[in-house]
C-alpha cells in the first residue's frame, strides 16, 4: 500500500513525533510505501491572505504535499488537540492544499461537488490530554468532525478511521512505550473500541479511543 504520512505537531520533540516513527517504521517493514512530511518542517505560508477569491502560488513543500496525496492509497495524520481542535499550521495546510479543482469541484447549477480525490482511505490519530469521552462530551469531537468531515470526507476519502491516544501526560514511560508499540500495530490490530450505550448513536462511532491507560 501506498501510504502517505503527514506529521502535524510541530514540534519534532513530541509524542506525535515518537508515535509517527512507530507507524511508519512498521508500516516499512510490512512492505508498505512511506512517502511523509512534518509540517513543523515545511515551508509555506498558512494564511489564506485574499480567502479563496484568489488561489496563492503554491511553495514547493506544498506542490509536494499534492503529489502526494495524489499518489497514495491512505493519507495518515498525527496531530494534537490543542483548544478542541487542531494546530493552526494544519488548518493552514488544509486551507492551502485542498482547494477547488485538486480536491473538489462545485457543480455548476446544484449546491452539490465532485469529489476528486475519491479511492482513497485515511487514518487520523488525534492525541490529547483529556480523556476521550471529554473531549466527545464537551466539544462533541470537534477536532475529527472538522477533519474527517469537513476536509478528508469532504474530498472523498473513505473510510476514514479514527484513533485517540488520550491522557498523554498522566502516562508513564511505560505506558508510552505501550502506545508506541500500538500504534505499530495499528494497520494490523484494532485497538479496543470505547462506546458508551448513552453515546453509541452519538459521534464516538468509528473512534479507536485508548482510555484511563
């Protein structure tokens, strides 16, 4: 498989970072194809100066992101949640990567689009330091509605799944070490699914949640 991973933590010292190596380390030695980027590393800018009235000239780390993604088979995003959503470098990389004629097309006389970057799946694994149901039950998921929803789905990348590693910094070395050997495990073994029966209809759906690790 064709994978195509995208750090979005910027910080190069993070447990985003530690979690990204497991995965793509043991996603090589499956046989898999890795092509990645850690945003922290890229050169653009996330600013959307003029919105989308006019499209910015794409910086060259930005024309690689869309070979990219036009080359893989799943798109794999690791991000913290920061304020109930994501880190503004990633919103600016969405904001100036995705945009009409590579991703979607409106139609031209009905409010619907073409979905250009369908037979693609994806893989978001969100970190946090609050619990997962909090984060469910204070912000209704917010992060992965505007992520999976609002620009993977959008897009036509299906399905998407969903993986929380919360309470980060309550873990133990120990811990942590168990986290990054799930997640090289990830693409094979699916970690335990949380679903409350209170929630099972709400938007925990289709969320891989680690929780009270």
């Amino acid at each position: 498989m064709r994978i195509y991973l995208l750090l979005a933590h910027p910080d190069a010292t993070s447990f985003n970072r530690a979690l990204a190596d497991a995965y793509a380390g043991a996603a090589l030695a499956a046989g898999h194809e890795v092509r990645r980027q850690n945003i922290g590393e890229l050169k653009f800018d996330p600013v959307l100066w003029k919105g989308y009235r006019e499209i910015q000239p794409l910086e060259p780390d930005l024309v690689a992101a869309q070979e990219n993604i036009r080359w893989c088979e799943r798109w794999v995003i690791f991000y913290p949640v920061w304020w109930g959503s994501v880190p503004a470098l990633l919103k600016g990389f969405f904001d100036r990567v995705l945009y009409a004629d590579f991703a979607y097309k409106y139609h031209e006389k009905d409010p619907f689009w073409d979905k250009l970057l369908k037979g693609r799946s994806a893989h978001i694994v969100a970190t946090s330091d609050a619990p997962a149901l909090w984060l469910w039950l204070q912000y209704r998921n917010s992060d992965v509605n505007a992520v999976r929803r609002g620009a993977l789905e959008f897009c036509g990348f299906s399905p998407v799944r969903v993986t929380r590693v919360d309470r980060v910094k309550y873990l133990t070395s120990e811990q942590r070490a168990r986290q990054l050997s799930d997640e090289a495990m990830r693409g094979t073994a699916r970690v335990r699914s949380y679903a409350p029966d209170s929630l099972s209809t709400g938007d925990c759906r289709g969320i891989d949640a680690q929780l009270w690790v």
